[in-house]
C-alpha cells in the first residue's frame, strides 16, 4: 500500500534535501547567485548562507518531528483507547513564542548591519586619462534601462551637476555605450540606475543583487569584480513583451586595459574607406541615424531617437561589444570573426528575431533593407570600434 | 409597531414582486439565498476556474520545458502567466475559502443563515460575474498581459494600448465588490448569531480564522479598489496617477497593490489554517493544542500582515530605511504562523492519528508550508533578497505556501466536509492516490524552482537561452506539473465515481468522523433549515463533550451516541429565508457596465438598467413567500435579527400575516 511505503515527510525532506544540495551545483550557470564573484556579492552570500543552513536546521527539526509522529502516532489498530488530551502547555507555547522570536532579532542584527553596509558606498577616485588630460574620476556610471535594452553612460568629471532628472534627455556623456557595462577591477563602481519607460531592473547576479530602473527616478547601486572576465545580467523586472530577452553584461578589465578602452571610446567613429563601408553609412545616415547615434556623424544632430523611450543604442563603438539586440546575441564567433548570419538577420527583419512594438514605436522596425544593402551596413558597422580580445568573446559565448 | 414598519405593498403583486418557490432544479439554484448552497456554487466555479487556471499552467510548463522554448510566442505567454495568477488568486484560492466559510461558519456558530441571506448571494452572483467578465477577454482577444500584479507604468495607455488590463482592472472591480459585501455579511454573522453560550473563545479555530480574514478583506479591498480605479482612469479618462512623465510617481502603484496584496496572502492562506485546525485534532483523537495561541496568533498575523507590505519592493528604490523597517518587521511575521506550525505538532504528538485523505493533506498543509515559511524567511533579509527577488526563488516560495499550503487545505477541507455537505464519502482510496500525486508531483514542479531562482533564473520570463544551467530542472519541474494534473484528475474522478456509488449505497449516517464541532450536530447532508432547536453551547467542542465525558481516572469515555446527541432533521417546517430572483440580476448587470466602459458607453445602459432594476426589486419584494413554511421557531431569546425584515419578534411574527396580497 503506497501509504506504508512514501511517507509525506520523508518524500518532501528528501525532494528539499535534494534541492539544498543540488542548488550548490552550479556548473554552467553564469547568473548563479551562490557563487560570487566580487566583494559585493561576497557579502551578500555570507548573510545569506547562513540564513539558509538555519533554514535547513528548522526544517530538518519540523521534518524529523513530522516523521516521529507517523511511525510513533499513527493508529495500529492496537487500541481503541483515546490518548491524553492535551489541551496545551502554557510555557511550552510561551517558549516556542519566544524563542524564534529572540532567534529572529538576533538575524535582525546580521541582517540589518548587512543591509546598511550594501547601502553605502565606499568609493576611491580613480585615476583616469580622459583625452590625454590625467582625471580623478569619483566612479559612477548612469545605468539606463528601456524597453528592451541597456543603456550606459560615463561621466569623467562625476556626476555633481549632471541633472538626471529627465531619463529621455540626459546631458551629454563622455561614453554612451550599451549592452555590455565596461569597469575596471578592483574599484567600487557606484550605480546611478533609472529608466526612460516602465520600471526594469538591473541585475548582474555574480557581482551583486539587483536594484530596480524606475523611471524619473535614480536609483543608487554599485558594483565591483575582483577579477576580470565577462559577468551575464539579465532584466528582473518584467517590462512587457521582450522582458525575457532584455540582458547585459559587465564586463571587467585590469585597471590598464580599462584606461585603453577608455581611450578607444572616446574617439569618435573613423572615416571608412572601403566603398561598401562608404555606402553602408549613406544608409545609415538615411535610415538609421533616426534612432541610432555614431559619434562623429550625427551625435551633434541627433535628438534622441523616434522611439517612446527618445533613445536607442549609441553604435560609434559597436564592434568593442560581444553582443547587442539587449545583450542576446553574440556578435562574434568563438573564433574572432563576425557572426554575419544573426546580425544580417537582426538588419533585415528585427522584430522577427526580438518580439517588440515597432509600430508603437517602441523597439527596432524591419527597415526593409535589399541584400545588398545589408551587406553594406554590415561593411560600414565593421568599422565601427575594434574587436575585443578573445577571451572575453569566449567568454561571451553562451551558445 | 410592526404597522408603522410596513411598506405600502401594492394588492396583487407584479410577477416579478414574487418570491420565487423553486427548491429544486436550476431555478432552485439560480435564485437560492442558502448559504449552504451558495457554498456549493462558490465550490463548483472556483473548481471551473481551478481547471482553467491548471491548463494556463500547463501551457506555461510547457513553454518552459525546453530552452527558447516556441509553445507559446512571447505576446500569448506574458498573458497566460497573468492570467494564470489572477485565476487562482481571485478565482480559485478567494472563492473556495469562501466556499467553505460560506457553508460551514452559520453551522459552526448553530446559526440558521447568515446574517443577509440575499447579499450572500449577491456575493456569489458578482464574484461569477467578475470572473466570467475578466474570461471573457479571453474570447474578445485583449487579454491581460501586465502580469497579476500590474506594475504601472507598464499597464498604463503607452505601454499596454490593447483593453487587457481594463479587463483586468474592471474584473477585479467586480469580484472586489463580491468580497466587501460577504466581509461584511460575515463578520455581521459571526458577530450576532452564535448559538446561545456560545462566546467568541468557544468558537471554533475555523471560524476564527474566517473572521479574521473577513476583517482583512474589509480593509484591504478598497485599497486595491483605489488602485484600480486610479489606473482606470489613467488607461481611460487621461489622468496621470502613476505616469511618470506628468511628475507621478510610479510606486504610488506598487505601495497600493502591495497593501492589499499582503494582506490578500493572508487571506489566502488563513482558511486553510482554519480547515486544517479542525481536520487535525479530529483525526488525532486530541484536541488542538493551544486554542487561545491558535486564535491569538491567527489575529496577530492579521494584525501584522498590515505593516510588512514594502518586502515585495525591497529592490524598488524606497531607500535603505524603510526597507530596514520592512525587513524586521516581516522576520517578525514569521513567529505567529511558527507557532501555528508548531501547536499543530503538538496536537499530532501522543495522538492516535488515522491517516485518511483529509488527515494526510492537513498534514501535508503543515510539511509543505513549512518550506514556504522557511523560504519566506530567507528572502526577509533584504540583502538576500536583493539576489532572490524576481527570480524563481520566489516562485518557489509562494507556490509552497499558496498551493502547499492553501490548496492543499482546501481539499482537506472538500474530504472532510464532503460528507456532512453531500451526504456520502469521497472514496479514501482515490483520495489517497488524489493526494500522492499532488504532493509529488507539487514537490517536483516546485521544488526544483529553488535552485532555478538560486541560479539566476528570472521570473516572468517567457523563454530562457540554453548555457545558463536552466535545462533541466525546468523540464523537471514540466513533468511533475502533468503529475500534478493527474492528481487533480483524480479529485474529478473521485467526486463522479463517488457521487455514483452513493446512489446504491446506504448513506453515510450521522457524525462519521466522531468529530468536535456543531456542524456536526445536523444529519447528512445538512438539512436545509440546519438546525432544528438552537443548541446551548457550554464549552469549546462542544459537539465533543455531548459525546465524551471523563472517567474518575480521567480516561475519556463515551457517554451518548451520536444518534442521542445530534438532531434529526424533522423541523422542516422552520421558517426560512425565501429566495429572490433579484441578486443573479444586479450581479448580470455588472458585466454590461464593464463591458460599456471599455467599449461603449452604450453598453453601460442595459447594465445600469438591470442594476437599478435588480435594487428597486430587491427593495420591494414581498418579505418572504407567504405560503412558505412559518411554523417552527428556533428558541432564542429574541435579539437574534429575524430575517424578514419586519422586525417583528418570534411570537408577533406567528400571528401576522406576510404583508402581501
């Protein structure tokens, strides 16, 4: 009889046992949040590990109570006796009154403490070459979210003065990049984090938790790796169709390769010189300059974009990112070259590969570009900024 | 006196100014104002709604099943998940909590009704009328797609331009007015209506928790009701409350839903308590442990379930301080509902327990909630929930507490009560079978989510990208999904095969569990007039102590049958609240006036036409049918409100005649 065989106590403590452990297996699982990868996140695991093994403590008791009382309880038919009614016990209830309660105020403290210390921020200038001019850069980049992708822009001077106010008219920035959040190792990176439409949230879970994008609203947050590599995020807020296909990455560099990025973003887009080039940026001057930004071509002319939002990917150093469309799609093959077959697909028919509202002016329209056409954006698109090194395209590549 | 208190009623009433007779057939059901029976409708749609709910989570398994999954494109998915979550919060989970308060609390108190029979089915009638009215985008192709929890700005005109969240803040309207009206017929009810004796302490832990959480559903309802009507107004009339652009600020939302919604968790979780604190002690043969802690902290948590509603926007930006206070406070929360936890343990330890079906899902209610509550504690620490927030983590939380807990009660509930509503058994072989396969296969589909939410897995999201470690637990937990299913299938089997097999077999008779409370006082099923004398209440479980008393060693002994104690049934000649067409008609108004608003305005006519018709009705019907049965009165001591509303007492009433023609 299956009740003499599967005890609920048993099938669940075994179904959560399993969950505990297996949770700590985490192989390829790059937005794992139990295995930190930066101080921040660090912090967070060391309250929160502990939680969890209380957690597995008090579960184990109830568990193993539910057990006690199905072998020892249960009715065998030996008797037909009522057993003692209880109607309660007065200091026993007052004790497991109190004594979570005390347990819970002791956690509180932790916890508080842990949660004011993730609320500050504790940031050194660092010392950066804006333009060949030696800066002290009191670290924060402005983190704007929109329907369906990233936003980053870098203010040199700080943000003192730099009225955030208005998401969909922000002053200009030293960088304006997006998809992927380039920053040096080793700093504590503050976090200005708002939106141009509905509330989103950032979250790049290897390096820290997440802090919600709301419109006309900043929100203070900050980030640091320890190590340099390639970190996945992924939106956790949902903001409608593409929520699920709104991702980003940061990326962290040694505080050298980072001042190198820093001087390769800062150069407005080259001329280009081949003729498919050439004619790739007619057509983008034509066609996508109407929400798409290139530094040295239209940055002193653009607006913002013809999209709700007023804003869509600054594209001067495209080619720097390994991935774009909201950070779903690898710009690049494992082995350096370009992935032509999505960006060609991306160019000829967008909302085909990422749902979105085109008409509602709200994501990237089919343009109804030829083949040839296509292939020229592509040409002039290469052109725009310099590949990265290949481990971080390796490291990219999530199939 | 009664004179002065009569309206002028016209000689020969109009056809529609009758009270309808019907007591049996569909006419019987559609006009019914016996809360026994309006139990049984709240029953049998939320049932309806739970299978359409069911097949909505389905078809989100299965999208989930495999990564960059193409079941369903991403437009259909955000509107399968919300509605999935509206189904089984407002259309399953609220109603049959109030299916069971509405059956079972005038028993459990000796009440012959409720206080306001006509607003009881009222109740009903606008609860379906909502329900069907937020199904119905469903057919005309706008279904709510803002998730169930509707964030603004995302719900507002710009971002969601189709009329899915105006029927979805339109339905929700309507049901919210289904649950005002029986709050307050309830706790009017519980308040006015208990059997001689019978003081607030000696009622049993059921009943308590459904007044606690009619009181909930009184506070919190016009807070969402606020919301909604502010959003209303933004999709419909130009305001700007939550947009961004004109100054709003957009957590204006966030703070009005989760005042309800917090409260609304409570609510959803506070009947199965109630189900599971009389299903324990009666299949231990010990009474519950710690009656006053039961009832104390059952009022504790609706206390405090007002002050931690900020733990579901610890992320949203409202500042280290609050989300601090938040913090404490929702660790705090947790020591009540342990408490709960612990005294049904206690109750359970040195029992002689029989595991039938209803014992073994009480007891699953006590093992699955745990692993809620524990989750819940874990995402109490707002630095950790800065990881698990809007992951599946949560998911996993609130579907351990939700289904784990609330639904699992609620079918502990149905096997319990089955008997005393419809007078036989469901078959306890299936019953079991029914419960294994929902444990498994809800531990399956669930279970696996804490490690997808730990993992990085977000919430709400329609597909997921291979090479993020999702694979297999998502195809995991598809599976125990369609395990789940077939528990559930089993559940409809059992009820059909049941009902079948009662019809050749003796009926299953007085008292079968030798259970504890006045419900139990009635034959099986109940009769329609419930009780036929009042019942001088002297103790808590009284039903209990009219059968059991103790021997000099202090041994329990019986001391009657239950044949000498329980009542037989044979006043049918009680005088009953009549029936009334007008209640399904105020309520099919409704939906016309939700549908105008969204269309035409055109619409609003027919629907204010057979409101305003329904009330003029219902004000001047006759005040009950006169040639209803008027013989047999309960022996009260004459405050009890006599139901036809001339205020007459008992003994006057005998003598008067019904003031028609």
């Amino acid at each position: 009889m299956i009740t003499k065989r599967l005890h609920p106590g048993w099938l669940a403590a075994l179904a959560s046992g399993a969950v505990l452990a297996l949770s700590g297996c985490a192989s390829d699982a790059p937005l794992d949040t139990l295995e930190p990868q930066g101080p921040i996140s660090r912090s967070i695991d060391s309250l929160s590990d502990p939680i969890f093994l209380v957690a597995g403590i008090v579960f184990v008791i109830i568990f193993g109570a539910t057990a006690v009382i199905w072998f020892k309880f249960r009715d065998d038919h030996s008797t037909d006796e009522f057993p003692e009614q209880i109607h309660g016990n007065f200091r026993v209830e007052i004790g497991w009154t109190i004594g979570p309660a005390v347990i819970m105020a002791v956690i509180a403290v932790f916890a508080v403490i842990s949660h004011f210390e993730l609320n500050s921020s504790d940031r050194t200038d660092i010392q950066v070459a804006v333009d060949g001019t030696a800066t002290s850069w009191d670290p924060e980049i402005v983190v704007v979210g929109q329907q369906w992708w990233w936003e980053f822009r870098y203010y040199f001077d700080g943000l003192d003065g730099v009225d955030l106010s208005d998401p969909r008219n922000l002053p200009p920035a030293d960088i304006v990049t997006a998809n992927q959040m380039v920053i040096p190792t080793g700093s504590e990176i503050g976090l200005s984090i708002t939106s141009r439409d509905v509330i989103h949230s950032f979250w790049i879970p290897a390096l820290n938790g997440k802090r919600d994008a709301v419109p006309r609203r900043v929100s203070p947050w900050k980030i640091e790796a320890d190590v340099p590599g390639l970190y996945f995020g992924q939106c956790t807020e949902f903001c409608g169709l593409s929520h699920s296909r709104m991702r980003m990455q940061t990326v962290a560099m040694e505080p050298a390769d980072f001042q190198a990025w820093v001087d390769r973003q800062m150069r407005p887009a080259v001329e280009p010189n081949r003729a498919a080039a050439q004619r790739g940026r007619e057509i983008f001057e034509g066609q996508c300059a109407r929400c798409h930004v290139v530094n040295g071509v239209n940055d002193d002319t653009s607006r913002g974009a013809d999209l709700v939002a007023n804003a869509a990917p600054n594209l001067t150093h495209l080619m720097s990112r390994t991935t774009y469309a909201g950070g779903i799609f690898n710009l690049y093959e494992s082995d350096g070259t370009l992935n032509r077959p999505q960006l060609e697909a991306w160019l000829r028919n967008a909302p085909a590969e990422k749902p979105a509202y085109a008409e509602g002016r709200r994501g990237m329209p089919a343009i109804g570009l030829s083949e040839g056409q296509i292939d020229d954006v592509v040409a002039y698109l290469q052109t725009l900024g310099e590949t990265p090194t290949l481990d971080i395209i390796a490291a990219t590549e999530v199939e | 006196m009664t004179d002065t208190m009569e309206l002028e009623a016209p000689a020969r009433p109009l056809g529609a100014y009758t009270r309808p007779k019907a007591n049996t057939g569909w006419r019987d059901w559609v006009t019914t104002i016996d809360h026994k029976k309006i139990g049984i409708l709240y029953g049998a749609a939320a049932m309806v709604f739970f299978i359409i709910g069911g097949i909505e989570a389905l078809l989100i398994r299965l999208q989930l099943a495999t990564p960059d999954g193409t079941v369903l494109g991403a437009d259909t998915y955000n509107r399968v998940f919300t509605m999935h979550g509206v189904t089984m919060v407002f259309l399953v989970i609220m109603p049959l909590a109030a299916a069971f308060a509405n059956y079972l609390l005038p028993l459990q108190i000796g009440a012959r009704d409720v206080a306001f029979p006509r607003l009881n089915a009222l109740s009903f009638w606008i609860f379906l009328a909502g329900a069907v009215f937020l199904n119905m985008s469903w057919i005309l192709g706008d279904v709510p797609d803002g998730g169930w929890f509707a964030y603004a700005p995302n719900t507002g005109m710009v971002f969601s331009p189709g009329k899915g969240m105006d029927f979805y803040a339109i339905g929700l309207q309507i049901t919210g007015i289904a649950s005002l009206i029986s709050a307050m017929n309830l706790i009017v009810t519980v308040l006015n209506m208990r059997a001689p004796g019978m003081t607030l302490f000696k009622m049993p832990v059921f009943t308590w928790m459904i007044l606690v959480v009619q009181f909930l559903l009184l506070f919190a309802v016009p807070v969402i009701t606020v919301a909604l009507f502010l959003l209303l107004f933004d999709r419909n009339f130009g305001s700007n409350f939550f947009n961004p652009e004109m100054g709003a600020d957009p957590l204006l939302w966030q703070h009005l839903f989760w005042i309800f919604g917090h409260p609304e968790v409570y609510i959803l979780i506070l009947p199965s308590f109630g189900i599971i604190s009389e299903v324990i002690p009666t299949f231990s043969r010990k009474p519950l442990f710690g009656y006053p802690f039961m009832v104390f902290s059952g009022i504790a948590i609706g206390f405090m379930g007002w002050g931690v509603w900020a733990h579901h926007m610890f992320v949203s930006g409202i500042g280290p301080i609050s989300v601090a206070a938040f913090s404490v406070s929702t660790m705090f929360i947790a020591v009540p509902t342990g408490v709960k936890i612990l005294n049904w343990l206690a109750t359970m330890w040195g029992g002689r327990i029989w595991f039938n079906t209803p014992m073994l899902f009480a007891s699953g209610v006590v093992s699955m909630f745990t692993i809620g509550g524990l989750s819940g504690v874990t995402h109490s620490l707002a630095p950790a929930d800065t990881q698990q927030t809007d992951t599946y983590y949560i998911v996993a939380h609130f579907h351990y507490v939700i289904f784990g807990g609330a639904l699992l009660g609620i079918f502990a509930g149905f096997y319990f009560w089955w008997p005393k509503v419809f007078g036989h058994l469901l078959s306890d072989k299936l019953g079991k079978w029914n419960f294994w396969l929902m444990l498994v296969g809800f531990n399956m589909t669930f279970g696996p989510m804490h490690i997808l939410g730990l993992q990085g897995m977000s919430r709400r999201i329609d597909s997921y990208s291979p090479g993020f470690g999702f694979e297999f637990w998502n195809m995991f937990a598809t599976i125990g999904a369609f395990i789940i299913a077939l528990g559930v299938l089993t559940f409809i089997v059992n009820v059909v095969m049941s009902a079948r097999r009662a019809r050749h077999e003796p009926p299953v008779g007085l008292d079968p569990w030798d259970a504890r409370s006045l419900e139990w006082f009635t034959p099986n099923p109940t009769p329609v007039h419930n009780f036929d004398d009042d019942i001088q209440v002297e103790a808590l479980d009284e039903f209990w102590h009219r059968k059991y008393g103790e021997d000099e060693n202090g041994k329990v002994v019986r001391v009657a049958s239950a044949e000498e104690v329980c009542q037989d049934g044979s006043a049918t000649d009680t005088h009953l609240p009549s029936p009334s067409y007008w209640p399904v008609v105020l309520a099919a108004g409704l939906p016309f006036v939700g549908l105008g608003l969204i269309y035409t305005l055109w619409l609003c006519v027919p629907g204010a036409v057979l409101i305003l018709m329904a009330i003029y009705g219902w004000s001047f019907e006759p005040v009950d049918d006169p040639d209803g049965p008027h013989g047999h009165h309960h022996d009260h001591g004459g405050d009890e409100p006599v139901d036809d509303g001339s205020g007459a007492t008992p003994a006057e009433e005998t003598a008067e005649e019904a003031p028609v023609g």
